[in-house]
C-alpha cells in the first residue's frame, strides 16, 4: 500500500508515548522452587535467598546489597553459623564459582529448612557425635 502524501502544514501531532520506567522490584521469583519472593524481609536489609529452600543467587560482590557479582550463580545453603551475639548466618557456596558467603537470615525463612542444614553434621556417620556434644 503506497504512502500517504501529507503536506507539512497539516502534520498530525505526534501522540505522547507511554514510557513506564523501571521501579524498583519488589519481588524476585526463586532459581529453585520458583516461589516469588518479596525483597522485603523481617531482620534484614538486603534480602537475597529465599525463605522457603534458603537457595541464593551469586549477586553481592564484597559489600552486602551492591549487586555488583559478575557470576550470577545458584547457591545452596551448605550449613549454618551462629554469630557471638547469638545471630544465626547461613553459609551459601556458590555452584559455578565455589565461592561461599555467610549471609543473615531473615525473620520469615523457613526455620524446618534451618534446623535441617543445621543438624547436618550430627547426620553424618563419619563424625562421632558424642564429640560433637562435647564441644
């Protein structure tokens, strides 16, 4: 279909463009369950695991919260720390890199999923738990 001749004094005006910026999110879906996580988290500022599985994503590079990690790897929560003031940490191991990282946990994780990595060493047959109660 040819073109329309349209003289320059009767131009039609240009319609407006619905531009919608991009907001900060305030959810992120999972790389393991694919639950939709809100970023929002009791006990934290910068949520990055998900409270059902604890699985992360490689994103902080040195300073919590900056997004600056270039690997973007899946990391599974290998065990759990517990600081001098009594604050429980997860330790995540990165799949692609194998970098670990402890991370604080949040108010609405998961807390079967918690004890579970936690009771971990005393699961295993190769370590005699009696010295592991010991300590």
């Amino acid at each position: 279909m040819p073109r329309r001749n349209v003289t320059s004094d009767r131009a039609r005006p240009q319609r407006r463009k619905r531009v919608h910026h991009a907001e900060p999110a305030d959810a992120f879906r999972c790389v393991a369950c694919r639950l939709d996580v809100p970023v929002a988290a009791p006990g934290t500022a910068h949520r990055n695991h998900c409270p059902h599985c604890l699985t992360s994503l490689h994103v902080d590079h040195r300073v919590p919260g900056d997004r600056r990690a270039g690997c973007r790897g899946r990391m599974a929560a290998l065990s759990v720390t517990v600081r001098g003031d009594g604050e429980w940490l997860i330790i995540h191991s990165c799949q692609s890199c194998a970098e670990l990282s402890a991370n604080r946990i949040a108010g609405d994780d998961n807390a079967l999923a918690l004890l579970r990595i936690a009771m971990r060493p005393l699961s295993d047959a190769r370590l005699p738990v009696n010295a592991l109660l010991a300590l």
